[in-house]
C-alpha cells in the first residue's frame, strides 16, 4: 500500500518559517500583503479565493480583493494592474485565468510587474523558469509539486520523471524544474500515443491533465511517485484528482491525495512568495 | 542502410524564397542587413563567421561585423548594443556566446530589442518558445532541427523524440519545439541513467551534448530518425557529431551527417530571420 504524501504535512513544515518571517516583516512597519485580483464570479475562483484567504490569515499575510464584472473592458483591467503595479503597500498580485475571451491575456499578464508576479504568469519570470536562472517566483502548482518530492526526500536526480500535462501553469514549468534538478524528463500529453506505457516506465508521474480519474491503475507500477495535480468534479460531485486514487493506491510506492494533496501545498507556496515579495522590498 | 538527410537540400529548398523576398525589400530601398558581435577571436567563431557571410551573400543579405577585444569592458559591450538597437539600417543581430567570463552573459543578451534578436537569445524571445505564442525567432539551431524534419515529412506528432542535451542553445527549444507539435518528448542530458535505453526507445533523437561520438551504435534501434546536432573535432582532428555515424547510418532509417547536416542549415534559418525582422520594418 502506497504512503500518502499529505500536503498539509508539508505546508505545516513551512508554516513556522513564513510565520517568523512575516512578523519580522511587521515589526519593520511591512504588512506583507496579497492583492487577489477576480473578473467576474468563477466559483472555483471564489474557492480558491476563500482557501487563499484562510491560510493567508493563518500565517500573517493580508489580503487585498479586487473584483471587477465579467464584461469589463480590457483597458479597465490594465488600468487595476497598474494601479497595484504603484501600490507599494501591494506585495504580490495573484491573477485568475483564464481571463474572459474578449481579453488579450497574453497582453494583460504581462502589465504586471515582474517583482509582483507571485505565481510565475509574466513572460519574464516564465523566461526564468525555462532559462534556470531563478529570477522571480515559479507557478506556485508546479513549486508545489517540488516542495512535496523536497519534503518527503525524494531526489528528482537521475530519475525518470514522466510529466502529463503541458500547460504553462503546472505541466511546462514543472519539467523544466524537474530538469534543472537533473531528472529526465519526460512531457506527455493529449496526443500521447501509448501513454500508459509510457507512464508506467516512469519513476516519477506528475499528473496535471484536468480530467477526472483519467489514470487508472494500468497507468502505474510497483514503488512509483505519484504527483497527482488534478482537482475535478467526478460523476457523483466528488472531489477527484486526474489519478484514480483508490485503485492506484494499492499498486504505488506514494501518492498525493485529492482533496489535501497539492493544492494544500500550492496556497502555502503562494503565501511565502508574498511574504519573500515583501522581504525583498526591505531596504529599496 | 539510412537515408542521409543532407542540410544543403533543405536549405537550397529555402533559399529561392529568401532570394525572393530580399530582392524585394531592395526595390523598397531596404538592404536586409545583418550585424555580427564578435567578442575576442576564437577560432569556432570566426569559422562560423565565415559560413554565414557566404550564405548571406548567396541569398542577398549584407552583413555588418563588430568585432571587440576579449577583454573588453561591459559597458563598452553594452554600448555597442544599444547602437546596433538604435541604428534603423541593422535587422538582426549575432552575438557570439559564450562570452568571456568577466561579462555578466545574462545582463547582456537581453540588452537587445527582441525585434532584431534573431537568434532567440532574449528573456522575450525564449518565453515565447517556451509558452508557444510564437514571438520572435527560436534559436537557430533548434529552428534548423524543426526545418530539416518538415523538409524530409517528418511529422513529430504522437512520436516519442528524445532531446540529449538541455541547453538554451538547442536542447531545450527544440524540446519545446516539438512538444508544440504534438511530440511527446523527453528531455535527456549527462545525469540521465541508462541513457542507451531511453534513445533506442525514441522515434525521433536529437543529438546536443556536444562530445565526440559520443552516442554510438548501442544507443539506437532501427528506424530512427537522427537529427545530429554536434559539431565537435575528433582525436584525428577531424570533424564528427555527436553520433558516431558510420556505425549508426547502418541501424537507424535516417540521419543527419556531420558536416553537411543542422549546420548548414542554421545558416540558411539564420539569413531567413534577418530578411523576416527587415520585412516586419516595412510600413513601420
């Protein structure tokens, strides 16, 4: 039976260390602070909102939301970017996407600054992401993905690690941080023909398709990593990741759960990049 | 035996296009003009220099050499930048890499405007490469692998290609290159355990590790395809790629020789970015 890697079990671990820092950051008249900023009413948004929101508080980290309707107009979004672009009180800016189809997103993600860019969405800091030179603060998904394997000791070095999924939020930036640590890396996707195969040949599976259970267990091997990244909606209104986890299970040597695996773990990266944000402000 | 995948057809197959388009940018009074920045005088480079003056002649493109001392001072560097930035009369510009190790490397490529940055070696450029949005022009050498598969039909989709190699240059745009064609690709470098059994399982290896021969007949299975990007000098000082290719021509379907092969290519792909970023000035 495999081991779960909870993820709150890794947020707690960094817990302290953000807790002590962001009191740190207060007594030196620094209020670390989030700006969260929503167009239109997405509810899984406003669950990632409200999950945001609880930890941030947990650890000392304000939160600022910024709301603006479905249908506004694209300038006025630029508009709200700057503005907290010039807000120094505003340390990190987190942004949900995707953002509605009349809105250039490639043009609007990269109005905000890079310094701000928590959660890895600026060309600049994804450059950073593909170069290694470690400017900016990577998609939290994928850092979250790292911070776990860190936790738990597993050395990506000279292991197969099979990525499924290549989106610019989790797939893609998490390969090239599996590669900078010297895994080889496999990115499979869609379009993967034989992918079971392919996984199954893999030491490491981080799985961040987006669809509900899509890997069963002849996807697996005996003493896998299993990273599942998914958060999905099943047929009965159950929270499911991309890995059917009761059959994978018994088959692997470790695995995230869904719900309390990654996710957990990505709001807590998000925080301590606010607060690493804030920190770097000192003394400008 | 192998189909050899010589370089000059593919970039012959090009060449009327570019003859083309520079001819007509010269009834419009525009001289497609590209600079070369040379620091020092390594030997590598000045050969390199001198395959893409012939080639540039042979398709219309003129060229403008600026060469500095190795001992240069940044700034000095840096300036000679900005003015090749600011003079409207350059469409592209080369800077040979590495520079020396006094040079801050990463402050200095992204000196250049993405605008003439036809080699990819700007932040902006790579994000592009690496989100797909398809801004600016990939480095030349991954750009030269992806024309040599296309001129020969080969379609990357749903193939297994294995990239040996993760540098910015050629391993990790190339990877990205493929994946946006639906490859699923995997990533191998120096760290790579049991290297020979992940290229024989490819349908597609690329070759970037720069080491003599270094993948010999062990490493592959029949019916590859075998892009050779190496340029190195063997113990007999003559030229070979990465693959050892008098015993791998006779495994796999198709390969690249060296020399003949991407190299001759990249010159061809590189003189096709010039005259595109001095088309893109046209009306401007």
């Amino acid at each position: 039976m495999a081991t779960v890697l909870k993820g709150s079990e890794v947020a707690h671990a960094f817990d302290a260390e953000i807790i002590d820092k962001s009191k740190s950051l207060r007594t030196k008249g620094i209020d670390p602070t989030l700006a969260i900023l929503r167009v239109g009413g997405r509810e899984d948004d406003i669950s990632y909102e409200k999950g945001v929101a609880r930890r941030a508080e947990k650890v000392g980290v304000s939160i600022r939301n910024v709301v603006l309707p479905a249908d506004v107009e694209q300038s006025a979004l630029v508009q709200a970017i700057e503005s907290l672009n010039a807000d120094t009180s505003v340390h990190g800016v987190l942004m949900f996407r995707p953002l509605p189809g009349h809105i250039d997103e490639n043009l609007v993600r990269n109005v905000l600054v890079p310094t701000k860019d928590i959660d890895g969405i600026t060309d600049l800091v994804l450059a950073s992401v593909f170069t290694g030179t470690g400017v900016g603060y990577a998609p939290c998904t994928a850092a979250a993905c790292m911070e776990i394997l860190d936790h738990y000791d597993i050395d990506p070095k000279g292991k197969k690690a099979v990525v499924v999924g290549r989106s610019l939020v989790v797939g893609k930036p998490v390969a090239m941080m599996l590669l900078s640590r010297n895994a080889t890396v496999t990115i499979a996707h869609s379009r993967t023909e034989g992918l079971s195969s392919v996984t199954r040949d893999a030491d490491i599976v981080i799985a961040c398709v987006g669809k509900a259970k899509m890997l069963g267990a002849s996807y697996f091997s005996a003493g896998q990593i299993v990273i599942d990244v998914g958060i999905n909606v099943d047929e009965g209104d159950t929270l499911v990741g991309d890995v059917d986890f009761t059959a994978v299970k018994s088959i692997v040597g470790a695995i995230t759960p869904v719900p309390g695996g990654v996710g957990t773990v990505t709001t807590g990266v998000l925080v301590k990049h606010v607060v690493d944000a804030a920190i770097k402000t000192l003394g400008q």
